[in-house]
C-alpha cells in the first residue's frame, strides 16, 4: 500500500498492510510550522518521510468575519518608551481596541474583548454570509491553491483544508481568564454569536466541498471550549452541535475529518462520537493530559481512529533508543486497534537539531517496525 491508501483505509476503518505515520509536517510552508521540506536541517528526516510517513498538507482559506461596515484600523505607535502594536475595530458607535505593548523584554497584551462590555459589543457586530461576498473572497485564493495541490505527490498522502470552527472566532480575540466566567453569564450572548459564526462557515465548508478540494478537513477548535476551562455543558453547546454538522457535511461530500484536541479529554470523550470524526488527534496521557490510548478505546472502540501520541517535548529530550521505547510502549496499548502514529505537536523549530533530527528518525522507524515484521530500516536512521 502507498502511504496514501494506508491513511484513507485507517478513515475508512479497513484493513491496512503498516500503521500510518503522520509527522505533522507541512509540505508547503505555513506560519505555525518550520519549514521541513526546503529547510537543510529537516532534509534527511524530510527524505526519510517520503517513503516511510503519510503527508497531510495543512492549508486554509481565509475570510472576513465581518461585514464591510465593520472597519478595521492597525497602527504601530511609540507610547512612553513602549512598541505598540495597535488593532481597532469600528461599528456604528462601537469601537474595540487590542494592543500588544513591547519594551525590551517586557510584553503587555490587551486583548480586543477584554470584559463584558467588550463581549457584548464584539457579539453584536454583523458577521459576513453573503454567498456572493464570501466566494469571490475564496474565488481569489483558489489559484495559489490549485497551484499547490499541483505540486503535491498524491501517492504521499492527502491535502488537508482546516477553515476553522465558530468558536475560533471569539476565543482568539478574548480575555481568557475571563472567558470561564462568561460561559456562565453570557451564555446565550456567545450561543447566538456562534450560530451566526455557523453561518459563514457552512458557505465556506460548501464552497470548498463542492469543487472537491481536498480529500481531509482537519477542525481545530474543540479544545478551545472544553474543561477545565469551561464546564461540559458548555462544550456540548458551544463545540458539539457545531462539529457535528461541519462532520456531516464532508462526509456527505464523500470525505474525511480529523478532530483536533489537547489536553483533558476523559469527561468530553464520549461526546466526540456524536460529533462523528474519522480520526481524532491527539489523546494526552497523564500527566500533560488525563487520558491514556487504552482508556480512550474503551470509549471509542472502533468507531473513531485515534492519532497519537508521543509528546512533541520528547523529541527535543529522549535519545533515539528512548523514543524507540516510548513508540514501542504505544504500540502495546494500541494492541492492533484503528491507529495512527504521530507526535503531539510541532514541527515548530526553524531549524532542526541533530538531537530532534535523530529522534523522528528513530521514531519512524520504531513505528515501520512495530507495524510489520516484515521491515527494512530506514536509512542512516540510528539503532537502539
């Protein structure tokens, strides 16, 4: 099998030769990720995964949250001896401001909703759904787009289109330690700004299913409403009902979603089933999270492929033969169950360390071998 049909068989809960190996990597450049295809110092780890990693290439496309009317102002001003980098927002006779101050290695942020009086304003402004105002924002993207899906090995493995889910719209632009306290208070507020977030994103899901561009949709955001943060009645109304519909919509296009959360997931597992992923990425054990591979099978069975879970920091601190461990130790809670293997995170670094270098190699090759008994090593990997 190619590492492409290894990862759809995995979605698709069929048999498959190897478990799939999913570094995370990037194949075109993105801001959040180091730049492992082209950057000299991920070039034997990049090469070696060609041949031994699926690739799920991580792209999105972008859309003004709001209406026109809603006019946005950015400045960068010296105020009292501090760099401000300064983000206005302007509606009818609502203002809202977020500043991020920087002097030497001091660094101040003022988040855009910031109270209740913020959280109210920011709520009210009108989302963007115009069909025809959306397409022709996504319409300006597609070449660039096509551009990459051109220059990706299919046999490597699948584009993966990751456009967000409501609550991304308000968590990133709030105060978080006050976020907790409005999930009991404005409840019904941040419920309504959701469901017309909800609006847009089913314009942008239908847009990019209907001219089938890609195979994968990746949702990140049910981490971002969950405990303990917020209680779990709260992420059954603020994420749940959301996924489930995005969740229904590819796969009524004939493709495949990736769910997307860190940390504390034992209370809220059961609820990941209603939302109806193909796969869920990533289940952190104790102590980072509070929930092993095992435990979560016994919830998901195999209705749900889970994805994980070596931590991103252990490749930074174990040695080859550690990680050799540590995958081997994964594989025996796995026990033959629907899975695929990845870290946690990453790749964040710039440029890659030999140390970090040795271990994603070390980790491939515990994972090709554990798969399989019938193996080949991967080149100039190191031995345990």
């Amino acid at each position: 099998m190619t590492n492409r049909e290894r990862l759809l068989a995995v979605l698709r809960n069929e048999p498959v030769d190897r478990v799939p190996i999913w570094l995370l990597f990037p194949y075109h450049r993105c801001g959040y990720y180091g730049d492992a295809r082209t950057e000299p110092s991920y070039r034997p780890v990049f090469e070696a995964s060609k041949q031994y990693a699926v690739h799920l290439d991580r792209r999105s496309f972008g859309v003004s949250l709001f209406t026109p009317d809603v006019q946005e102002e950015r400045e960068q001003v010296i105020e009292n001896g501090w760099e401000v980098d300064r983000r206005q927002l302007h509606w009818q006779d609502l203002s809202l401001v977020a500043d991020t101050r920087r002097r030497g290695n001091d660094v101040e942020i003022l988040k855009l909703v910031n109270d209740e009086t913020d959280l109210e304003a920011y709520c009210s402004l009108p989302i963007l759904t115009d069909k025809d105002a959306i397409h022709a924002q996504l319409e300006r993207q597609l070449p660039k787009y096509r551009q990459e899906v051109a220059e990706f090995p299919l046999d490597f493995g699948s584009m993966m289109l990751d456009l967000g889910e409501p609550i991304g719209a308000l968590y990133g632009q709030s105060n978080l330690t006050e976020f907790p306290i409005w999930s009991l208070t404005r409840a019904a507020m941040i419920e309504n700004f959701l469901a017309r977030v909800q609006e847009q994103k089913r314009i942008v899901y239908a847009w990019c299913l209907e001219r089938q561009l890609a195979d994968v949709y990746f949702l990140v955001g049910s981490e971002l409403a969950s405990p303990p943060m917020v209680g779990v009645g709260t992420f059954r109304k603020w994420i749940v009902p959301h996924a489930r519909e995005l969740i229904r919509m590819v796969h009524d296009a004939g493709c495949y979603a990736i769910q997307h959360y860190h940390g504390q997931i034992s209370a809220i597992l059961p609820y990941f089933l209603d939302m109806d992923p193909d796969a869920l990425h990533v289940i952190e054990s104790p102590p980072i999270g509070d929930c092993t591979i095992a435990e979560a099978y016994d919830v998901v069975g195999d209705q749900i492929a889970l994805i994980g879970n070596i931590q991103y920091d252990e490749f930074r601190s174990l040695t080859p033969a550690g990680m050799k461990r540590a995958v081997r130790h994964l594989f025996d809670e796995v026990d033959g169950r629907r899975f695929i293997l990845s870290p946690s995170a990453g790749p964040y670094e710039a440029t890659l360390s030999d140390t970090m270098a040795a271990n994603y190699l070390a980790f491939m090759e515990a994972g090709w071998e554990c798969s399989s008994a019938g193996h080949g090593a991967l080149p100039s990997s190191p031995t345990d």
